[in-house]
C-alpha cells in the first residue's frame, strides 16, 4: 500500500497505527538480517508513537498529513534523544540534543519516526560500505551494493520495510541509491527543506530529501519537508506550493531537453537503452524533445571533489575529541588528543576527503584549486541557466551502471567517484532532481532515470514522474527477497 492510501486508512480508522506498525515491524524481522538497512531500530520506540497516534480523536487525524506513517530516517539526521552517528566511529555515543527542523515537521504531521538507516560514513561514498556499523545489500541482489550514500534509506523502502525515508544529497546520495534500488529519490532545491539538524558534509550542496515507492508519496513527503526555517539561513522563504496538486496534470506543452554530454562512452549500454524507451515513453505522453548542451559536465566530478572535500574538512574540524563522540584514552597532550581520536575515530574515505579539502584550500594551492573550481561551478550553473531557456527539465540516467557488486570498487576511489558523474552537477548547480525507476535489467537489477528541474521547479519534476508511473508500471516491480 502507498503511503498516500496508508494515511487515509489510519485516518479513518479502518487500520489501527498499532497495527499498521507491526506490519512493519514483522516485514522488517523477516528480511532486514539479509538487507541490513538499519543501525538501530527499537521495536518499543515505534509501538510507543503508534499507541499515541491511536489515542488522537479523528478531528485531530485529520490536520496530520502522514498520520501514522513509519518514516525511517538517516544517520546523519538529528533526533532529539537518539543517538546520531553518521555511520562513524567517531560519534560513538553522541546523542543528539535537539531535533533537526525536518523531524519536528514529520512529528507534527503525526509520521512515526522508525529507526536510523544506515549510510556511507558521514555521507561520503557511492555504496554504504565506508560505513563503520555494517554493510548494506541491495534487496534485489544482496551480493550487490544499495548505493550510497544513503544506501539504507533506499533498501529500506525498496525492501518493503517502510513506505517512505528521507536522506541527503550532497552529490547524489538520494538519488543514486534510489535508482540502484529501484525508488523513488528526490533532491529539492538547494534552500528548498530546511538543513537545521543534518550533520554538515558540505554545507553549500547538502539537501535532505524523500525516498519512496511512488512519486505520489514522494510529492506527499516533501510537502511535509519543504518550507522556510528561520533556524538555516540558506533555507529560502520562497512559497511551498501543493505539491500533490500539481501532479495531476498532464504533459501536454512541456519541454524536455536531453543533454549529449550524459549519453558518454562507459556508460551501460542496458542503462542506456531504458533511458532511451522512458524518453520515447514521456513523447508519447506529449512532452516535446529536445537536444540541449550543457558543455561544462566534463568538470562535473573533479569540480565537486574541490568544493566538497574544501567543505568537508571545515566541517569536520569539530571532530576533536573534546566536543562529540570518542575521546582517546591514550592522549598525552591536546595536540595529541587530536591526532589520537581523529586517527582512531575517521574512516579511510573520510581521512582522504579531509586531506584533499585542505590541501585545495591551504596557501599557495587555494587559487590554482578551490578559487577555480568555484569559478566552474559558476560555468556550470549557466549551462543549465542556457538549458531551461528552451525547456522545462532535463533527462538523463541517474547512475551510468546499475548496482555494482560489493567490494567491486571499494578499494579505487577514482572509480567509485565516478558513479556520481550524472548526479553532481545538480548539487553544485543547486538544482532539483529526482530519479524514477524505468526498467529493469536483463540480471533484474533495477535503472533509473533522473530529471532535473529549475530551482524551485519541483512540481514540473514531481508532474512528469507522476504522469510517467500513470502510464508505466516499473515502480510496481519489487524485488523477490
Ligand atoms: N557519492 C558522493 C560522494 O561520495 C555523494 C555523496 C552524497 O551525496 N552525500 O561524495
């Protein structure tokens, strides 16, 4: 059942939230040994909210838009009271004093906060297994990775154990993993949901956003998440407008515009032939197809490695040992406090980000690097500013392969950087995306197809993929655990 047609159960009455739940939480004993999806999970926290829910007369029901609904959520985003590790070693046993803006909104819509999902340590990687909790599998294939960052977010909706999660995107991490498990991802705007409460990756790309089995749900979610917040200064103030609405139009008079530079060598070639049919498909649902340029995509990857690693190892910076998380024991002096529980503390991937983020911004290298790859980024917002002059959002593949095997490229950076080739430049353009399941491949393994909006332009994003589920049924297929 969709979330949308869930909340209108509980609502009415006709399902008790404390049976809704355990639903939930049966699906989530019989298959989450095998997938993995969350870090924590306490079956009392969940049946203490439901039971709470379920006192509500039905007047207060009403008012609340995901009214019973199990919403999991990412390890990087802070519940009051809970433990909040982004998957490291180094917050062991922090626990976050406050809600980040986005739970407080999914509490008062009266969604249950189901457990924490597990992520590529603080949300740097492709595949969630730079995690140092435990791997996650791709419930379509559990020899195969879910995507990262938030690998556990996507498995756990793709794997049936909750209709809706939210993650984050710094450079495709809701997106990639939505498509290589056969969801529905969706990054809004840059400024478009409040980031008050998500533990900083890197603060001028970072965006939370919805999982979800059906656009519908996604639009329904980020009704919920989106709007101004006085608490994130970057989060605009610009209207929020109905989202489920706005998706029942149909796609007479749009534009789409298929950019040359994302249909590369290297890119797989069933990946790219069900891209290819979702286009032929959105034809013939009215759109009207057009070539577009974006020529500075090439810059994409090595552009968001300067930005992003630049950001990080500011952010990181707090992690000292005196503030959050892990001290080491064995210190001798401040300094070596430092050294000791970041050294223990950090993962490999993480320990790479935050020496490329200095090295980019320390003297003598900040212009040749971070000054230039700021003037890119600039390059690349006009490319897309050029785009939408002729049409209303652009089409690509989300991810170039489908879900690669575990430990396939763990152990080669270069090749893990470059799944996110297609999703990055949104990020650093601070533009919406959303990827849509659009077939599976011949070893059933799912593809996506992203589209990507104008800033603010989520209705046309969550109007198109809605009209392309109506017509198709790729989003109906779930995986045989
Ligand atoms: N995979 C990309 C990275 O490793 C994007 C991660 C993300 O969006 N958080 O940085």
């Amino acid at each position: 059942m969709s979330a949308f047609d869930l909340q209108k159960k509980l609502v009415s009455g006709d399902l008790k939230v404390t049976e809704a739940a355990n639903l939930f939480l049966s699906q989530h004993e019989q298959v989450d040994s095998k997938v993995n999806a969350f870090v924590e999970l306490e079956k009392e926290k969940v049946l203490k909210q439901a039971q709470a829910l379920d006192e509500l007369s039905a007047e207060q029901r009403q008012s609340k838009k995901l009214f019973g609904v199990p919403v999991a959520i990412k390890d990087n985003i802070c519940v009051e009271g809970t433990e909040t590790n982004c998957a490291s070693k180094i917050l062991k046993g922090f626990t976050a004093p406050y809600d980040a803006t986005v739970i407080s909104k999914l509490k008062e819509a009266g969604a249950i906060l189901y457990g924490r999902t597990n992520m590529d340590e603080f949300a740097m990687g492709s595949s969630t297994e730079t995690s140092s909790i435990k791997k996650t599998a791709n419930p379509w294939d559990l020899e195969r990775i879910p995507g990262g960052s938030s690998g556990g977010a996507a498995a756990s909706v793709a794997s049936g154990q909750v209709p809706l999660s939210i993650g984050s995107d710094t450079g495709g991490s809701i997106r990639q993993p939505a498509a290589l498990c056969g969801v529905v991802g969706f990054k809004p705007t840059y400024g478009r949901v409040s980031r008050y409460g998500l533990i900083a990756f890197a603060s001028s790309l970072d965006q939370i956003g919805p999982f979800a089995r059906d656009v519908k749900d996604a639009a329904l979610l980020l009704d919920v998440l989106a709007g101004a917040d006085p608490k994130d200064s970057t989060c605009s103030e610009e209207a929020v407008p109905n989202y489920l609405e706005a998706i029942d139009k149909d796609l007479s008079g749009l534009t789409a515009g298929i950019p040359e530079e994302y249909f590369i060598e290297g890119i797989d070639p069933e990946v790219e032939a069900k891209v290819k049919e979702a286009i032929a498909q959105l034809e013939k649902q009215g759109v009207k197809i057009e070539k577009v340029s974006l020529p500075h995509t090439k810059y994409a990857v090595s552009t968001y490695y300067i930005v992003a690693t630049a950001e990080a190892s500011s952010n990181l910076a707090r992690y000292d040992g005196v503030r959050y998380g892990i001290r080491s024991a064995e210190a001798k002096n401040l300094n070596d406090l430092y050294f000791q529980t970041r050294t223990q503390g950090f993962g490999d991937e993480v320990k790479r980000r935050i020496m490329l983020g200095t090295y980019v911004l320390s003297a003598g290298y900040y212009d040749a690097y971070y000054l230039k790859a700021l003037k890119v980024r600039t390059l690349m917002k006009q490319d897309f500013d050029n785009a939408f002059k002729k049409v209303d959002f652009i089409v690509t593949p989300t991810s170039p392969t489908p879900a690669f095997k575990m430990g396939e490229k763990v152990d080669n950076p270069l090749s893990m950087y470059l799944s996110d080739i297609f999703t990055i430049s949104a990020n650093l353009a601070g533009l919406p995306g959303v990827s849509i399941p659009c077939g599976l491949t011949q070893e059933n393994l799912p593809v996506g197809l992203q589209l990507i909006g104008k800033p603010f332009g989520e209705e046309t994003l969550l109007q198109v993929g809605h009209q392309f589920q109506q017509a198709t049924d790729h989003h109906k297929q779930s995986p045989l655990l």
